[in-house]
C-alpha cells in the first residue's frame, strides 16, 4: 500500500522587497538609528560637577586634637562661598600622621590642607603632588616654601614644623594663587573643645 504524495499548490509568499537590503533600505535604518540614538542622548542628564555636602571640619578638628594632643589649624572667617568637604584623620603617606581637610573656593576651586608631625620627604613630595620647588611666599608674619606642579595647574605652600610640638602645613590649590593666599592668611590655631 502506497501513501499519495500531497503537492502544495499554494505558492511560497514573496520576500518583502524592503528585506532585500537594497541600498536606499539601508540608508533609511541607518538615519532611523541615528535619530534614535540622538534622541537618547539629548534626554540623558549629564553632570558637570559633583556637589559634595559641608562637613564640620572644626568639630573633626577638635575630637583629633582631643584624641592625639597634636595642635591643628583651621581657616576662620573666610567668608561665604569656603565649604569644608573633607575633613579626617588618618595615616598618610608613608604612615605619617594626618589631618587633612579639603575645601571648595568660592570660584569653585579646590584646596587641600594637610598637617603632619613627624613628617618625611616623602610625605611633603606626595603633599605637593611632585610639585618642584619653586622659592618662598609670605603671606602675613609666615614664611611658606612655594611647589608648582609639573602641570603648572596646581600651587602648593608648605610651613615645615618649628619643633616637634607642632606640625607641618602643606596646602595644595587647584584654584588662583590669590584665593590660596587668602585662605593660607586666614589659618589660625584651633581652640581646643570646652
């Protein structure tokens, strides 16, 4: 007993002249995809700046000299537009002891102070970020030996220790040197919590 065969009579249905990838087709796809991926870039946010929150550097700055006995300086009276946005206590480089404190300037700069005691040439040359040495600043009644970095971007002052009851400065600018005078003028001791 034989099965008879069953013949389709029914043609194939035509490929879609559009899936032929025919030149024109293509060019449509690629400038659809590109409006596409334009329109996503132009609802995507970007941020220019990240803003980061105040912290109180003088109550950090008071609970590390209650901690440590080591005296510390802060900037006062600077002003609006100086906002503490670092403030710890931590070993640095080469283990050095330091209080570091970082500060946005009202041109929206940053500056960076770190005070060390027992401090080595390694930690001053990570402290200016390499920066050469470029002479001496006043600023007031002090004397800071001045670094310039490799780049030219950034400035740094450093007030070495007079004694061992006391620590060495170094502040680093990305900002104007004006605005690191400024703020170097302003340092002064710490009062000790009450």
């Amino acid at each position: 007993m034989t099965v008879p065969e069953t013949v389709s009579t029914t043609d194939a249905p035509r490929p879609s002249r559009y899936s032929m990838g025919s030149l024109p087709n293509m060019l449509r796809s690629l400038l659809f995809i590109g409006l596409l991926v334009a329109a996503l870039v132009a609802l995507v946010p970007r941020i220019d700046k990240v803003d980061r929150p105040a912290v109180d550097a003088l109550g950090k700055a008071r609970a590390t000299m209650t901690q440590t006995g080591v005296p510390l300086e802060l900037p006062q009276g600077l002003g609006q537009g100086w906002v503490p946005t670092v403030a710890t206590y931590a070993p640095g480089t080469e283990k050095v002891p330091t209080f570091t404190t970082v500060w946005e300037t009202p041109a929206g700069g940053d500056i960076a102070l770190k005070e060390g005691t027992g401090v080595t040439a390694g930690w001053v040359a990570r402290s200016v970020n390499d920066g050469a040495r470029d002479g001496s600043v006043s600023v007031g009644a002090r004397t800071f030996e001045r670094y310039v970095s490799r780049s030219g971007t950034q400035v740094s002052y450093v007030e070495r220790a007079a004694g061992s009851d006391t620590t060495t400065l170094a502040v680093t600018g990305t900002t104007s040197e004006d605005e690191l005078k400024t703020f170097v003028a302003a340092l002064r001791q710490v009062a000790p919590a009450s």
